[in-house]
C-alpha cells in the first residue's frame, strides 16, 4: 500500500506551522474571523473575498491537485474538476448582504435575500441595472412591452381578478404594486397588499408564535441566525421562511393571486413538507389525501371550503376557516414543531379540542373524532418513552465522558460555547456538529416525535406512514443503545489498557466545520 | 464536565432498591403485570390506571425534574414540558377495551376499535352519550337533522346511488344501514353490505389467506396479538387491518360508496404503501403509473376497468378484474407479504403465470410480458443470495455468542421467551427488541427483497425505484458484514484482555422496553 | 446457547477443502470463470447452467436445510421456502444473451435486452414461437385480429395521429412499423420512427455526452459493462438507459405516440428519478411542480410549451424548447450527474446562463433568475467543502491501512484489480464491494452532492428537500467521522496488544459476493 500523500496525523501536526505561514498570503488565505472584519455596509458593495478556509485545508488541496495532476485555483475558475473538485478552492461567495437585528453582524445572507425581504433589502436603484428604461409609466404601457419581455407574467394576469376584474370592479394594474417609475420600482409586500386585503392582512399579523407572521423574524433573524452554518446552507431556510412572512404570494402565486391555487394542498406543501414538517406527506397518506389525489383537479376550486362543496378537507379547509389568516386559531397546541410534550386532548385545552371536533363534525360523529384524536395524545406521549428511555443512556454517557467526541472536542456552537446539545437550557439542540449519537437522539425527538405526531393527527395513521415512523423510532433507540454499548466496550477496553483517549482532531477542525458561525464569534469575541 | 445527576451504573445498581420501595406507591407506580391484573370486563369500564412505567425511570425522571427546573406529575395534565418532556410521567391510557381470541387478555385495544370491529365492539348505548335523541326516525327525518349536524355525510350520500338512485331502483335511506332507533343506532359491517351486494361479499369472504378478510382476525387477533408491543402502537397497525376485513366503505368511502373511487389506485394507497407494502409508490412509479398520475383524473372511471376503456392497468385493473372481490384470483404465489424465496416462473405455477400474461396482453405481446416476469424471477432469486450471505455471518456470529445484545440479554418476545430472532421455528422474526444486526438482516429479507418484488412486479423496474431497493441491499450487506467485523474485534481484544463482556442492562429495560407484551405474559406465568 | 451448526471460522477453514472437491460435481457447481467458458452464440441458445455459487454457499445451505427441515433444490422448483429461502440453490438465469462491444464476453443479458435494444437482439424468428400465423397481412387485416388479441393497443392506436390522422394525411398502419411478415415482424428504433419525424431524429441523435443518445451505448454497453455486478441485476438499469436512447416509445409511449404525454413531467419521471437522479421529485417538490401537481390535468397539452400557454414550465418546457430533441442544447455543463465541481455561472459558461435565464424570463426577471442561479452555484460549491473534509479522512486512513476492509481485502473490481474506490485513475467509484466508509463517502459525493444540485437548479430549495439534502449531508459526514474514530481506537488498542488485524474472509467471499464480474474477469485472463 503506498503511502498517498500524507497522513491524517501528519496533517494535524503541521497544523499550526501553516497557521502562522498564513497570515502572510492573505490573498489566498483568509482565516475566518481576523480581529477587523470588514463589514460590507450597502447592499452591493463588494465584501473582501471572504474563504472561510484555514490553511491546512489548502495544503491538503495542493498535495491532491499534486496527486491527481489537477490545477489548483478559485472555484469560479469554470474549471471541471473531474476527481470530485479535489484539488480547487472554495473562495465563498463574491458578495454578501449585511444581516440586521442583533445577529446581524455575525451573519450576512445571499443576494437572493432581496427577494424574501424585499421592504428591508430591496433597492430599486439596482433593480435594473444596465437597463435604459427610465421615466413613468401607466399600466397599460408596462403591458405593452412586458407581453414581449415576459409574456407569462402578463397571460397571469391578465387571468387574475387583477387583471380581469368582476363586473363593477377596477382593473388593479402593473403601477399599484410596483409604482409608476422604472427607476424606483417596488417589490410589494403584505403591507401593500393589505391596502386593499384588509381582512386578511390583519388575520396574517395576528398570528401568533408558530405563525407565518413569526417566521421570518422571530425564527430566523431574532433566533435562526443563531445557526451555525454559513449564508450558502441559510438562504435554503431563509426562502420559505421569509417568503411566508413577508409576502402573500407565497400562498397566491404571482401574477394570478389565485384563492382558487391558494385553497389546495400543493400550496402549503411548497413549504410544509419533508424532515421537521411533514404535514404535506402525512396529509397527503391519509384518506383525506388519497381521495384529493384522485379526483381533487376534478372539482370547483372557486367555492368556499366546507363540507357541502369538498368531500374530504384540506389544508385550509381546517387551518383556515372560513379564510381566517390568522392560522393559529385554527392550530392546536404550540410546542414548537410538535417536540415538546403535551397532553393536547387535557381538560385545559378543551376549547381547542373541542373546535377540532367541531371541524371533523362535517362529516364524522364527534365520537369518532374523539377517538382519533385520543389515538393520537396516546401515540405522541408513547413516542416520548422512547426518547426519554434514549435520553437515560446518552446523558449518562456524557456523565461519564464517554460520548466520542464530548463537546469540547467540537467546534464551538454558535453561541460561542462547547455545551452538550441535549440539555435543554445548556445549549442549543442541533443536527450536525455533534456526536453521532447526539444526532441520533436529536432526530428521535424531532424528526421522529414529530412526525408521528403530525401523521396522527393528519389520519395518516390509517397509512403505514405512521407505522413507518414508529418504527423507524425503535431503530433510532436501538442504533442509540448499539452505539452506547460500543462507547462503553471501548472506554473498558482502553481503561485497561491505560490509553486515555482524546477524540480526533477532524470533530474540531476541517473546511466545512471551520465555517460555523461559532468560530466566528469567538474571534470576535462576542 | 460536571456530573449531571448519577451515571448510567449508578442507576441500574439502585434499580432493585426502587421496585421494592414502590410496591408502596401504587398510586404513582404501577408495575406491569401484578399478580392479579383487573381485567376490563366492558367496553367502558375504566381500567386501573395502567402506568407500565418501572420504578428506576420514575427515579430518573425525578432526578431529571430536579436538574431541569421542570414540574413532575401525569402528562395528561396539559403542561408544555419544554425540555422534551423529560420530566413528565406516561400513566398509560385511562381506557382499553378488552381483547378477544386467545391472546385477549394480553392484548388490549384503544376505543378507537370500536369504529373498526364495529360487530364486536360497537356498543350503540354509548354512541350518542349525553344526546338527548330518543324515537325512532325515518330516513327523511334523520336527513333533515343531519344537514344540519354533519352536511357532508348527507351530501356525498346524495351524490351516491344509494341517495340517488337510477331509474326505477328505490333509495337506500339512513335507517337501512344504521337503523331507525337513535338510542340502537348500528355500525355496518360487510354483513349487512351484503344483504344487497351478494357478489361482492361472497368475493370478500372467498379470499385466501393473505387476502383482505384475514387481514384482521388472523393477522391480528391470531398472530398480532403476539407482537410485543403496547396497544398505543399497535392501534396503527390495526386501522387498515380491522378495515380491510370488517368493512367496505376502506374503499367505498362513506357515504358516497362510489365504485369510481375505489377503481383509483390511490384508494388502494391508503393501506398499501410504505415499508412491507410499497405496492402504491412502485405502481406509481412505473409508466403505468406515470400515465395515470399525468391524465387519470381526466377519465371516465364509471367505466369498467378493461383495456378498451382505459390506456393503463390500476391495481383493481389486475387485481379484481371484472369486480371480482376475491383478489386471491388474481395474485400470485403467497408468500407472507413476498418474503419467502419462490420462483413464481416454476412450470407448478404455469396457470398462474399464464393468467398473468393473459392479463398484460390486453396491451402487450405475452413474449414481453413473459420477459418481464421472467426478470422478476431472477431479481427476487438473486436477492435472497444476499439475504443468505448475510445470514451466513450473523448465524454464526449467534453460534459464537458474540452478538451484542444476545437473545438472552434483551427483553423476552411476546412469547414470553429469548430466542434468536432471525431463525424460523425458535423465536418471532421481529424488528424491535433486537440487536443492530439483526435488525438489520430482517429489513434486508422484509423490507428489501419485498420491496424489490413488488418493485418488479409492478413494473417499477423501469424506474430506478427497483434500483434504489438493488442498492439498499448491497448497502444493508456491506453494514452487516461491518457490523460484525466490529463485534469479532471486540470480542478478540476483550479476550486477549480477560474481559468478559456481558450486555448492558440497557437492552433489558427502560421505560418503553418495559412496556413490551412478553414482560407483561411472563408475569400472568403465560 | 446451542451450536446452530457450525460456526464462522469453522466455515472458512473448510472451504479450500470443498473448493477441490467441487470440481468433480459440475453439474451442481460451477465455479465462476472456469478456464474453458461456454460462450452463447445464438440469443435462444441455452447457457450452460451457471450457478455463481462456490461450494462453501451450498454446504452452508446443505446444513442449514438439515437444521431447518427444508429441502434442498434448485430454486426454480416452485417451492416455497419459507425459512427465506435459506436452503435452496440460485443456480442462475437459464438462458442469456450475449454480451457486445469490448466487454460482451464478460457480460451477457437477460432476454429482456432484446426489446430494449431490438435492432441488435431481436428476432423475428422467436418472436411468435408456437404461433401458426404466416404470411403477409395490411394493416387492416393486423387490426381484425389484434382488437380480440390486444384491444388495448388498438384502441391506443386509433386515438394516435397514426390511427386517426388529421385532415389531408394518411393513416400509418401497423405494417409501416412491424412489416407485413407476420414471421419476420420489426420492433422499430429511432431510425424508423425517423423516417417521418427527421427534425425529432436528427435532434436526437446529435445529444452530446450526458443525453438520451449515449444513454445505453456508452454508458451501458462501453463502460457499465464494466460493473461488477451480475446480469440479473444491470438489467434494471439498462432497461432506462436502452429505452431512452434506442426506442421512442420511451417517451411517447406505444401506441399512441402522444406528443402530449411527452410533455407532461410523469414522461420524464419514469427514468429520472430516484437516487442520482432525482430530478423528478425536485421539480415536484418547486413551486413550478405543486402548480403543476395541483391543476396540471386541466390544462390543454395540445399546446407548444410556452410562457403564454402553461403557468408553470415542466421538464420539457425548459429542457426541449421549441420540441428541440436535442436535450444539451438546453442543458448545463455536464459533469457526469453533477458530481464534479465546477462553478456553472463563471465567465466561460456566459452563453448557458445567460439562455437559462431567458428561459426563465418569460415569467421572472432577469435579476431574479440570476440570484437564484447564483445560491445554487454557491450551495454545490459549498456541499463541495464537506465531501473534502470527508475525503481527507478517508484517504488518511487508507494510507495508514485502517480502513476495513482494505480493497485487497473485497472482491477484485471489474478490471481485476483490487484499488481504492474513491481515487479517480486508480479504481472505480462504486456502491458495493467497498468498505462502509467508503460507501459513506461515495454516497456524499454522488447521491448527496448530486442532489443538492438539482434541487437547487429546480427551485426545490424554496422547499425543505434541499434543507434535507444539505442535513444528509451534515450527517454522512459525521457518520464518516465516527466512523473514522472506531477505527483508529480499534487500531490503537490492538497495536498496543500486539494484535495484527486482518479483515474478515466474509468481506471477499459469499453467495452474492462471488458472484462479481471481477472474479469472472480474473479467471479470463483479462
């Protein structure tokens, strides 16, 4: 076996040798977090070009490109870099926008952020740039070129009540959204379509905590930014997050504003689907779904959403009677995502269950609903005996210093600190930047609990969705005490043996990992 | 790192001193399987309050309270435990109804049973508890109250034959199914059904086993029952097993009855989908599916499924061809859900085989069809020489005692024993309550080469769908054969070391192991 | 704790002894690659049977039925055995066509080939073995007969252009695709479809690298050939990549030929989806595809694709402008997948991009379209960091000779050789045959990366599936990293009690293992 280049050991050793060397190739090296970031203050500003790299990385890049006989440079190079991009750099992206609120300037976002939070980021002087278009227009006029420019929009339109208005009503053109000079365009949010949606306006604001009214600000900027991955990973997030709170057509999409499009399932699922929320899938399991699935295109979507004009509920059937913007009147128990334990069918809430049954009495007896609904407290709390049963083995492992890597052995967390993730109120829980135990336990509370949950109480429990995820927590609870026996088979054998063991270097360091924002903040001493 | 509260050791060193203390709170601890369980003895008796919890876990999740500054009490009591829900106790369902068969009085059920073994459980007393409707009614009458009361009901029954009739049949009203008394109201099941749709129920009944009227009393009340787990789970289990058996509106939906709805596959995916069952995701998967998914709501689907009338087969297509209820007519060779190894090419089959090709020529040449067949009979052989492979290695690691846990170690099955899961005749094949390898030699068998069956079967093969099920293979056999390399270098360290390593007491017990059926079975010295 | 049989080590020590004496007992055993193999000339000429199995399997499966009670057979007896098939043979398709190109002697076929590459492997001759019917028949006559044989294809057919042909053209009988022969029949390819539809021909032949019509030729036949895996298993693969580039039908399914069809996103899912090519469920998981899931059937598919007709694009709308059949020509620069770096939005790709973002602007600005392209080409960049951090590890570890199994320890790859799979140059990429962490590590790169990258060209990233692929991705990487850590204490510890590791004979040899084309290839001398 020949020796490829270098060893992981190695590598570690010289570590701090490039550290040092680096600081004077500046052009290449940027280490994360200088004692003087330059903070980019406009939006379009240029920001330092900003590798998060640490030099040891760089090194190992040279040997492979020395290796595979692959060039070495910056990523945007167009380069193919066949062997798996082994041997370029990842320089990070050209420019960034300044975050705001008190994570701000930790975190900065894509240009795409513009877009979602078009009243804070988005700048009309740079909306067309390049463009020879100046002066005002009426909406006809804008029509007229726009039919050749982007022919889509207008046929939208033109198919809205927008555009084609009911008897006696005006046409709301181009200008009333976007304003009338080409030079001090508007990307429009709620609060300009409130203007005239008073009603549902106020309902979206009013929403409370676990609301889209909350989303963006509460989940992302006030908390979100907390994260500890960069803005490439956040700006995934950042796109429903932000477009639910700040804009209605992410529900009515552009330029139809359709309640018809807004009414069925598929425009919830946009967001509301996949691991932590997987209402779309769970929906669309149960018999509710399946009967949606096979004849939903077939029906009247202009009507109201009750029991007369749909044979089975959807989405907003339930969560947004009557259209009622305000969905948390139609929600259940807040306990974000569904991963706190709650005991919903409790006296306490009895109102709330009570409105629910109400809600199946269009076509079910309160009794069968009740079940159901009973069926699922019971499922959800038996859900948490595994987690608990998990949480037992786990919390005494990191009692004892053996879970591999501990905390301190990771990066930091995006607090700056080195606390377990488990324990509520000592850190914050995380999928990634943990120990392979830790993610096993964490995804057992949220990705599972809460799926269960939301198959519960989606009637996806006729489905072998729900059965899928029950079992899939008996195989998170048995790989969880399969890797707290090898942990333990391990520290015996080594205590044995007198071999006090350190967790590697790669949990702390590497060219992903040292991008978390935790490093940052500790650099900046914040 | 301080110590968090006691380590793992600690806590199964002091498990013994708690169960005898907590004979002397029954009030908080109940420990499963007292010498004199009080059996339910009506469907609303309440049962003594049933905590399965183990004193040790209420121990900890005191300690867990103390440290997380969280109340301690039942969690049926409505408070948000935040922190996961680590402090909070699971009591248990406050009712069960009593089982039935021979495995009744292990086995208990959620109420929701009643809505699904209607004939057994279905007690019209408590059907409307606390209505004040008393009398008699006619259909008319129960219509004018219930537009009211449920409008969707009476709606889709308007939209049925039965509140719609064609020329010349006579209306099926409300009592003819329920009755006419409101205090005496009845669930129908296939019985009543069949007074009027003789066919169809002779087909149902007809059905083999492996068909839909053994779904419920063999699977379930027979062999179900003999799972290991808690009703609270297994009620999921039972929802599509109870209503495959005991009543035709799992795919007639109430009150519509509609034979176009249950012609749709998606009235099919209800059940059949996900692992075990993938039978809906690979027909959808497949062109066939494809087609159908692209323009079969545009179809007249009050046609009779055939090929002049329909451009793809559904599942009723093939499987109740000419509304045959009897769906053992057109299956194939069974073999518990595909997870015995069978070549269903064997000239012992030809009549089976031929129907098959006789079914696909409605559209294709039986040469292709017979090739298709054929290369399911090689893929479902060749993937059972993986399943072989595997078990080779994990017998033998069974045979070496080196599993970790053994059979021994881990909580006895439903049978009250600790036998080695995967050997047919000396334990229950089971996914639960197992070691990681073998758990992960039955998904190979269940859920794998079953997938890979119905993937070929239904022509999924086309897709990468099959491909994916190849691969999961190969990787569930490269993990396995990890798996044991680990448990053989443990095993050679430890002896070299005069180790001898015995199963945590973790694979043993827990608040949710403790919990499964065979504890509760060796207690009543069954 | 019984002895079952005999165990592991026993198993291996005997099966040198069994490799000699097997020799004599041929008609059971046949030793992959013997020195003299009896190639198949002819498509219906039968194989020499080829069991793959070594004779250590079948003494295993001797004692295993002994233990068992079961029989011992072929497993094309019909029986069924239910102890998963542990005691029967695989003795191998009986009959397979022979492989071509400069691996067709290592490769040989299912019969199924011969209807995905029926220029080649058809034969009129066995089309209709045991038919009567001779002589020369038009079209007319062909429809007579086949409306009883085949109805479905006939009502197909008259719904065609073909069958019912706008005003002023002919009708295109059966006998301008099959001939008129009923004993020399045609299954037709692109090239008599191209004899009327020479745009759509010529379009479709002149794809580059990475389209339809380089799918089966040099994907399968030039270079899958090189897989190690046996035929029963390629054969899913092939039938995709075959149909695609050999038959039309692929997309315009038989008979209806439906450009309509074509259009919709369910024609293209049938091949592009599932792991490493995901596209389908990106798209379907966009905005673009819940419009499309939510109203797509009522719309006129009778129309060109564009901005004005459709609200939402679809796979064809961007990817065949115009009907091009030519998918590169709106296509992105090609890297096998995705799985190679390269920023897509440099300067050298101006041209593609600025054409992408025409294409979306016929509904989005060009600014829009821009950003959203511009955080994909970020996120592949990014998810680039991470397989890097892995491959360092990785490569670390093989260099120490700690990964286990090390390749001299697996089956040798199909070029013979034993080379590490994640090195480009010196081996081949691959699923199987690897050590788990380099399963883990292929999985990151070509599964993972390759997934980012589609979700985000597809706008999926508005919705959580591109979160998931990005979390998939955090946790392979930690997986790697324990992974990595087991190993290194597991070396640490043996070293320091003198124990030399080598891997597990299990990891070269098995039932399926033994079934690789690379063991074939060695004993070819090739």
């Amino acid at each position: 076996m020949n020796k490829l280049y270098f060893n992981a050991k190695q590598f570690f050793f010289i570590l701090p040798v490039f550290v040092i060397l680096t600081i004077s190739i500046r052009s290449f090296a940027y280490e994360y977090g200088s004692a003087n970031p330059q903070v980019i203050e406009t939006p379009f500003a240029k920001t330092t070009a900003t590798p998060h790299r640490i030099p040891g990385n760089m090194r190992f890049r040279h040997e492979m490109a020395e290796l595979l006989g692959e060039k070495v440079g910056p990523d945007d190079s167009g380069d193919v870099y066949n062997a798996g991009g082994l041997a370029s750099y990842y320089t990070g992206p050209k420019e960034l926008f300044p975050g705001k609120g008190k994570f701000g300037q930790l975190y900065r976002f894509l240009p795409v952020i513009r877009w979602y939070d078009p009243a804070y980021y988005f700048n009309p002087q740079n909306f067309h740039p390049g463009s020879t278009v100046t002066g005002e227009f009426t909406s006809e006029q804008c029509v007229t070129c726009h039919t050749a420019e982007n022919p889509g929009i207008v046929t939208q339109w033109r198919q809205s009540k927008h555009g084609t208005p009911p008897e006696g009503k005006e046409i709301v053109g181009c200008d009333r959204c976007h304003g009338k000079n080409h030079e001090k365009l508007i990307m429009p949010t709620y609060t300009l379509c409130g203007e005239c949606h008073e009603k549902q306006l106020k309902g979206h604001r009013e929403g409370e905590r676990g609301s889209h009214a909350h989303a963006y600000h509460l989940e992302l900027i006030d908390q979100g930014c907390q994260m500890e991955k960069p803005a490439e990973e956040t700006t995934a997030c950042l796109a429903c997050h932000a477009i639910a709170e700040n804009r209605c057509d992410g529900c009515h999409t552009r330029h139809r504003f359709s309640v018809a499009e807004a009414r069925k399932p598929t425009s919830c699922g946009v967001c509301h689907s996949g691991p932590e929320q997987y209402e779309f899938e769970m929906y669309m399991q149960s018999y509710h779904g399946m009967i949606y699935q096979g004849e939903g295109q077939t029906w009247d979507w202009t009507k109201p959403l009750n029991a007369k004009n749909y044979v089975v509920p959807t989405c907003a059937y339930c969560h947004m009677q009557d259209g009622e913007h305000n969905v948390t009147k139609s929600s259940t128990v807040y306990t974000y995502m569904g991963t706190s334990l709650v005991d919903r069918g409790a006296y306490r809430y009895k109102a709330t269950r009570d409105a629910w049954v109400n809600t199946c009495k269009g076509c079910h007896s309160p009794r069968f609903a009740r079940d159901h609904l009973h069926a699922m407290d019971e499922a959800v709390k038996l859900s948490f005996t595994k987690y608990r049963e998990a949480m037992l083995i786990v919390t005494a492992l990191y009692n004892d210093n053996l879970i591999d890597p501990m905390p301190i052995d990771l990066a930091p967390d995006s607090r700056g600190h080195n606390v377990f993730s488990l324990m509520p109120g000592k850190g914050e829980m995380r999928k990634y930047n943990v120990s392979n135990i830790e993610r096993l336990t964490y995804e057992m509370l949220v990705d599972i609990i809460g799926a269960i949950f939301k198959a519960k109480a989606h009637n996806a429990y006729y489905s072998p969705i729900y059965g899928y995820w029950e079992w899939a927590q008996d195989r998170w609870l048995l790989q969880i005490k399969d890797e707290a026996s090898k942990l333990k088979r391990f520290a015996e054998i080594e205590e044995k043996l007198g071999i006090k063991h350190t967790a590697y270097p790669f949990w702390k360091h590497g060219e992903y990992t040292d991008m978390f924002l935790g490093w940052k903040r500790k650099e900046w001493g914040k």
